[in-house]
C-alpha cells in the first residue's frame, strides 16, 4: 500500500520466523533504518501463548521512526487491511499534533490481508498504578457498561528495564491483585525501548497496542487506561483517547478507558479494592522498581490525593509523607501544571496539615519560576544564534 510517494529510502521491518525457547516464544523482525542502522526488534511471550502471524505489531511499534524521519515505512510481509486504514488516520492526528517532529509517511507492503475475526476475549494493560486498578476495578463490578476484562498485561521493558528482576516479584504482586477479580495475567517482554528511540512519552501507547496485536488470536479487545482525565486538558499526549483507537484493526478493537473520570474519582474507587490498597504500585523513578519510594514526584501525589479525598494513605506506600520530601521535588512542564491543580485543591483543606500545604505552596512556586525562567531563557538564546 502506498500514498503515492516514491522515495530510494525507507525504513523497513522484516519479520522473522517466530523461534521457540525453554521458557518462552521469541518474535522478532529485522529493522533497517535510512541511515544504515540495523536492529532487532522483539518480543516473547509464554511458549503456549498463541500470537499472530501478522506483521502488524511490528508495524505499529516502529510507525513513530518512520514518521519523524519522513520516510515510507516497508513491511516485508503481511498487514491487516483494518490496521492500515486506521493508521492512516492515526498519522494525521499526530501529523497535527506535533507537526515539526511527525509526518504522515507512506505505508507499503508486501500484502494486505483480511482481518481475522476478533477473539471474545478482553484484556487490559496493567502496571498496578492508579489507571490500570481502576480500569479494571470497575469492570469487574457486574456492570453491563463495563464488559468484564478476562485478563490483564504486563509488560517487560517498558517502565521496569530488561535488566531489572524487580519485574518477577512486580507481576507476583499484579498476579494477586488481578486474581482478587478473578482475573489472570498475561506477560510480554520486549526490546522496543532500544530500538525506537522517539520520545517515550509520545511512543508508549503505540508499544502497548503493539502487544495487543501480537497477542489478537487470543483476545480481541484491549483496554488501555488513560492517564489523564478530559478535564485536565492533555490530549497531546503519547496514549489519548482520539489516537489510541486508531491503532486498532478488525481483529483488536483498543479501548481508551477511563478518561472521563479525574485521579480524584479513580482513587476513591479503588480504595473500596483491599488487594489494590496493598499492591498498588506507582513509582519509575525508585532504585527499588517493585514498591512504592514515597519520594518521587508520582508517589508523593498520590499519597497527597489520597489524603485529599479523606482517605488514608495506603499500605502500599510505607514511608511517612513530610514536607522535605514536597519540597525536594523537581518538576518537569506537565508535573508544575498538575501541581497547580493540586495546590489549588489542597488550599485551606484542613484534611492535610498546615506545613504539608505549605510545602506544596513552595515547591509549585518554585518550580514554577524555574521552568519558565528556563523558557524565557530558551528564546533569548535563539534570538541570538
């Protein structure tokens, strides 16, 4: 399939024959860059897993290479007809979204082929943070609004690295919340992070979506739970809820789920789920990437929400929250947005002590200036160059 552009280079993925392992099945493609670079993109699931024979996920994972490069992306095998049609709009959107970084390419391949009927099966990406529980939390309510979800996914290489044996002990944790809802887990593990080297915050939803379709023959529906609700006015942003559908075939129907509800909402849902209380895992930023550190920037918002909503903090974060801690926080463009949204919150409210407010009042100050003096400073030095 192509758009009509003829170009002598491209990035091409190769699929390879899927190899069976002692203890998993290895999936892989061949990926050659513009520049002459070549790698190996991967993924292994259990060896009885049952996965596609498509090169759609392989396709999805390095779409956002060969859209910041402005080059045809080549598939040397055979494409969904449903996924190429969706991708085309999904690079429009993003084309949109941040027109100086990604490009609508073309698409070319060896064969499009006709979706395979979906399986009945559902599944949602499951980290044990905020979003994942209440996804599926409220799925498995009895709901009829809310399908149940059979299984959740974790996967290997995406917030804790290949290298790390945390993630053994973090998917015992994820398996025991789950079963709680009697709920299975499924586990991926794979190199993307390697081998696409777009920024991550805009890349992680199409990873996710990639394992879905890798896994499709065994379900045919995938949630991905948002990250931020409407309200907070995010839609540029790696996983939303116009885009992620996009990534979508006949086979797999993606679900954006959640983004109607604020962080406020879903916490309070999940505090009604003891097993969630105990389990809950937010933090990426600690040496230890199976707990909570209770001193990152994520880990202390969540405790402060909690605490904001009337509730206790809970056992899954164990160290106490002080206002050193607040204040040692340093905070990114997206984080000093949220922070005002929390400072505005905990203003006055009695439910956090006096030195705790004051200590949000600080560092979101602080930050504040910092990063727009970083901004101001920015344009002067391009006024000059």
């Amino acid at each position: 399939m192509s758009n009509g552009i003829e170009a002598t280079t491209a990035l091409l993925i190769e699929p390879l024959a899927p190899v069976r392992r002692d203890d998993c099945l290895h999936c892989a493609a061949r990926i050659c860059f513009p520049d002459g670079r070549e790698d190996t993109l991967w993924f292994e699931v259990a060896p009885d897993t049952p996965v596609t024979s498509l090169a759609d996920p392989f396709l999805v994972a390095m779409l956002f290479e060969g859209m910041a490069r402005n080059v045809p992306v080549r598939v040397k095998g055979s494409v969904s007809a449903g996924l190429l049609y969706r991708l085309e709009e999904f690079m429009a959107v993003w084309a949109q979204f941040v027109p100086a970084r990604y490009h609508r390419v073309a698409l070319e391949v060896d064969q499009v082929v006709a979706d395979p009927p979906p399986a009945r099966a559902a599944l949602s990406t499951f980290s044990g943070g905020a979003d994942s529980c209440f996804t599926a939390f409220r799925h498995a309510q009895g709901d009829p609004r809310y399908p149940r979800i059979d299984a959740g996914l974790m996967v290997h290489g995406l917030d804790i690295p290949l290298d790390d044996p945390a993630f053994a002990s973090a998917m015992a944790s994820s398996a025991q919340m789950l079963a709680s809802l009697d709920m299975s887990l499924v586990w991926v593990r794979t190199n993307i992070r390697s081998v696409n080297r777009q920024r991550w915050g805009y890349i992680f939803a199409t990873a996710l979506a990639a394992c879905g379709h890798l896994l499709s023959p065994a379900f045919g529906r995938l949630y991905i739970p948002s990250s931020f609700a409407l309200s907070a006015g995010e839609l540029v942003n790696g996983s939303n809820p116009l885009s992620d559908p996009m990534l979508a075939s006949e086979a797999l129907q993606i679900v954006h789920d959640g983004a109607t509800h604020t962080r406020a909402v879903k916490l309070r849902t999940i505090s009604e789920w003891p097993a969630a209380m105990q389990g809950l895992r937010v933090c990426w930023e600690g040496a230890q990437r199976d707990a909570n550190c209770c001193r990152c920037e994520k880990c202390i918002r969540n405790m402060l929400n909690f605490q904001l909503e009337g509730l206790p903090v809970p056992p899954a974060f164990p160290l106490p929250l002080t206002p050193e801690a607040i204040r040692s926080l340093k905070l990114g463009p997206t984080e000093v947005i949220i922070w005002k949204l929390l400072n505005r919150s905990a203003r006055g409210d009695e439910r956090l002590p006096a030195p705790i407010r004051a200590a949000i009042s600080d560092v979101t100050r602080r930050m504040s200036w910092r990063n727009a003096t970083k901004r101001w400073s920015r344009r002067l030095r391009g006024r000059h160059v």
